[in-house]
C-alpha cells in the first residue's frame, strides 16, 4: 500500500533515497549547476518535506520550501528508479501541490535540468501546467537549467 506522509529528511532509513538522489542529480549535471539540497538542509523549518512508501519502504520523496507567504519551490523530488513507470512521481507531485495550497501557496516554481535524464521530469511538470519562467528567489541564468512555475 503506498503512502506519502510529512516525515523528518534526517531519517535513518532514508539513506538510499538520499543517495540515489544525489547520484542522480550529479549523473549529468556540472557540479555548479545541481541546487539539490543534502537532508540536513531539507530539515530547516521553510520546507514540508515528505516521504512516499509502500507498505512501510520508503521509495521516493518530495518537498517544498516556502519562499514568502504565498509561493513555494518544489525541491528534491524522487522515485527509486526501480519503482518507476507506476505513476508514482505525478502521486507524489499531485500531493505537494495540494499540500502547498492547503498551506497557502498560491505560486509553486521549480528549476529543473536540460539533459536527458531529466526528460521525464520535464514533461511530467509541463503536463500538471508548468510554464517556463525566468529564474527566481536567487537563481540567475543557467544554461543547465529550466525554470517553471504555475499558478495554484
């Protein structure tokens, strides 16, 4: 049975989430251009962070950070590959974006990488209606990057 719940990113058995994660943002992307977030810093009291399991197993996550009181980026979305092509990443996006509006969030954006690996990624926020935007809350240019927002 899966489950997605708010959970503490600093976990213990959250590891292999945190590591295939990390690997995967560094697979294709140069290092100055990953904005990924270690779980230490995915602790900090502006990000919702949770955690998606079947039946008991952790097998992705997902959070948002509030930027001011009315728009959020999302942040560290992940579904272990092996658990992938069960609809799982639009689960875990549909409940982030409707946990961000039940907390008030009227804007969600995202940046998001330009490699392939990150294709899938791409279309699954283009088809929940993100838009391409201008980089925001500290981002500048990056030619490794895509930003995207959508209204709530």
């Amino acid at each position: 049975m899966i489950s997605i719940r708010r959970e503490s990113p600093l976990s213990p058995d959250l590891a292999l989430l945190m590591e295939r994660h990390t690997e995967a943002m560094h697979a294709e992307t140069p290092p100055e251009s990953i904005h990924m977030l270690d779980a230490g810093r995915l602790a900090a009291p502006e990000i919702f962070f949770y955690v998606m399991r079947d039946d008991g197993r952790a097998i992705g996550m997902g959070a948002f950070k509030r930027l001011s009181p009315d728009h959020a980026e999302i942040k560290s979305m992940h579904i272990l590959a092996e658990e992938r092509g069960r609809g799982l990443a639009q689960a875990m996006l549909d409940h982030l974006l409707a946990e961000a509006r039940q907390a008030g969030i009227a804007r969600v954006s995202l940046e998001t990488g330009v490699q392939p690996g990150f294709s899938a990624a791409r279309a699954l926020y283009v088809k929940a209606g993100f838009a391409e935007c201008g980089p925001f809350e500290g981002y500048v240019e990056d030619p490794n990057s895509v930003f995207m927002t959508r209204a709530l």
